[in-house]
C-alpha cells in the first residue's frame, strides 16, 4: 500500500488539484519545482539551520513521569508548544517563505481563521523582509484581537473578509482572488495539509522533521525508535501528518489521530469530520469533508479554533479509508479537562487544540509497558481566555 502521493497528485482516491483555470500556472509552477528546490543541499542546511537558531529545534521529547504513572503506560509528549511563536506551524512558514525566495517571489499572502498561521506567516516575512498580507474573516478580526495586534506588529497587512459568514472560508476565497491577480510576484502560504496538490504534500514534508526527530530521541531514550502509539490532534492535519510522517510504513506503529466533536459528534456543533463527513472536494482537493445532502459545506464548530475546521486533508482521507490510522474524536468538556490534567500533573498549560490528543490517552487501554508519544502542537497561552470561563479561574 502506498500512503504518500502517487505522481498524479492524488492519495489513493484523494487530493489532486481542482482550481479555478485561471490559478493553474500559479500552482504548476510550485508543483514543477517544489521537490528540486527542497532537495537542494543549499535550501536542507538553510532550512535546518533556522529550525536551530529561530525556532528552537529539536523540541524535546519529555518523558511525562506523572501521566505516565496515571496511564499506565510511557507517555512521551513531543514539545512543539517550545518552538518560537508556540506551535508547529512555525516549522511550514519557515520551509514556504525559503521556498517562495527561491521561486523569485517577493510578496507573501495567507489565509487565517484564529490568527495563528497568520502570525506564523508575518513572522517569517518579517524574518526576510517580505510584504505580507493575511485575508481574515472580518467576525474572526473581532475575536480574535491579540493576534491581530501581532500580524500588525509584526508589519503585515490585514485584510478583512467581508463575504459569506466572513470567517476562514471567506479569507480562503479572498486569498484565492488575490493570488490569481498577481501570478507573478506573490507565493501563497497555506496553513495546513489541504488544498491543491503539491501543498499537502509539500505542507507534511515540512512538518515532517516533528517524527524524523521523534524517532531519533525515542531511540536515544528507550533503545528503539518504534513507540506503539502515536496520537495527534488534526484540524486540516499537519501537525498529525508531521508526527505520523516518518512512522506510516512502520506497520506496527498505531497511528491516532484525534479531531474535535465540538458540543457532540451529533449535536449539529460539531468539527468531527470523519465520523460526519463524506467524500467531496473542498479547498482545490478531493478528500472528507462536512457537508448536506446536496453538497453544502456545513458550517463546523469546536472550542479550539485550530480545529474548527469542516475536512481534512487529502492524505489523511486515504490514511482513514485504508485504515492504516485511527480517527477518534473528544469533545470541548474532555478536551478542556485534559488540559487542566496535564497543567496540573506536568506544568504544561497545552493548547486546547493539543488538548484533544491528551484526552485521548482516558479512552486507552494500555498492558502497562508501551510507550506512547502525543504531539503536544502548541501551548496554550492563547487560550486562557477560554479556560478561565470554563473553571472559573
Ligand atoms: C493550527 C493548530 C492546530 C491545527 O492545525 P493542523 O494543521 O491540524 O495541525 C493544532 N494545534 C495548534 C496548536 C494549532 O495552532
């Protein structure tokens, strides 16, 4: 079984690239060069050595001793939340900007729902000196104001969506628009595993230094660089496809991916995509995604922003449907508890996002001796809004 992408562009029955005729040579130019450039010795040290120096890499992989006693089993958390601006996302900006220089580009623009791939983008455009500009929904504007502040700091321009329900998916279509009116000189960085081909692939070789060196501490720690378990939370997924990367073809690896239920998987608020979704094309790629009968996306729900999200992506699709990972799902309460058991047990306050893999460990059964590692994607400072209301803080 072949679990990465085929030259076709596609995972099994998923990805490909459906776009607008008129982003076609905006995209076959990334996809003609995307491998060649990365490849090259020249853009590997560039890339490794700002992972270094800028973003703090390799993370730890902390062995969480009181978890783990609670468990019943290892319990290893693979620190992305120590990473500069605190979270995984760093680790794609970083790879599309070099990328984007390489291909002569000058401009930079962005989507962002919560602002978080809109901070991470500013970042590394400030880090370069590139113009940057991030399309966000105008209601995500309102709500989601320090991160506003941040990608305005950091000297982007932020381009309110005024369409539709003027959140992510409005900021996506504005994006769009702008990328097809400026061919030339702009490269658009996406935030996830999703869109059209080359991005879900380019997006997980990126994130995939998270499992390169998973597997190169777990070694150092407990003499093999196989765990039993891998767990990760997925919103579009490239956070799970970064720490699942380099165990797909170890078959005796269990992959968990964990996706937001929101208020229940049948509550009508809900992000679960695998457990309500069906197969369709959503953002230039065919995969799983929440929608009616007659092929409207619906509009998902989660408390965690990140994972408010209505498919997945393309390569996830195909790891569901061959069942080589397990999708689960946890709702806003488990998640919300879990990261007050985890702040609690380890002094480590997780985004609520990362909250969600840690839920799952309650639903496990372990012997007693295997070893389990969960992406700890992002801290969880942002949230803590969100946490006071809930318990009261
Ligand atoms: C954005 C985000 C996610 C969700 O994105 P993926 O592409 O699914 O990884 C998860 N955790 C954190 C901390 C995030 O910021």
């Amino acid at each position: 079984m072949n679990y990465f992408v085929n030259d076709k562009g596609y995972y099994g029955d998923f990805g490909g690239a459906y776009i607008p005729e008129m982003l076609y040579p905006n995209v076959e130019e990334l996809r003609q060069n995307y491998l060649a450039k990365i490849n090259e010795p020249d853009f590997q040290k560039e890339f490794h050595q700002l992972l270094k120096d800028y973003v703090g890499r390799p993370s730890p992989l902390y062995l969480a001793k009181r978890l783990s006693k609670k468990y019943g089993a290892n319990i290893f958390l693979k620190r992305e939340d120590l990473n500069h601006t605190g979270a995984h996302k760093i680790n794609n900006t970083i790879g599309q900007i070099l990328l984007a220089e390489r291909l002569g580009k000058t401009r930079i623009i962005a989507e962002t729902g919560a602002g978080q791939h809109g901070v991470a983008t500013a970042t590394v455009c400030a880090l370069r000196g590139l113009e940057c500009v991030v399309y966000m929904g105008e209601i995500d504007i309102e709500r989601q104001a320090p991160n506003v502040a941040r990608m305005k700091m950091l000297g982007a321009k932020v381009v309110p969506a005024t369409s539709g329900s003027k959140t992510l998916k409005d900021a996506t279509n504005e994006a769009m628009r702008d990328w097809v009116n400026n061919p030339v000189d702009t490269h658009y960085i996406i935030g996830s595993v999703v869109g059209p081909h080359p991005y879900p692939d380019m997006v997980s070789v990126f994130q995939s230094v998270i499992s390169e060196e998973t597997k190169k501490q777990l070694l150092e720690q407990t003499g093999s660089d196989q765990p039993d378990y891998v767990l990760a939370c997925v919103g579009g997924g490239s956070n799970a496809m970064g720490m699942f990367y380099h165990f797909i073809n170890d078959e005796g690896v269990q992959l968990i991916a964990v996706e937001a239920a929101g208020k229940g998987v049948g509550s009508g608020h809900s992000a679960a995509t695998t457990a309500l979704g069906k197969e369709g094309v959503l953002h230039g790629s065919r995969s799983i995604l929440m929608q009616t009968t007659d092929g409207q996306v619906v509009e998902p729900f989660s408390i965690s922003a990140g994972l408010d999200y209505p498919g997945i992506g393309p390569q996830h699709a195909h790891l569901f449907k061959t069942l080589r990972a397990k999708y689960v799902s946890i709702t806003d309460e488990e998640s919300l508890d879990a990261g007050l058991l985890c702040t609690q047990m380890e002094g480590i306050i997780p985004a609520i996002e990362s909250a969600h893999a840690l839920a799952y460990l309650e639903k496990m059964d372990f012997k007693g001796n295997e070893n389990v590692v969960v992406c700890l994607s992002g801290r969880g400072d942002k949230d803590m809004d969100t946490y006071m209301k809930y318990f009261g803080l």
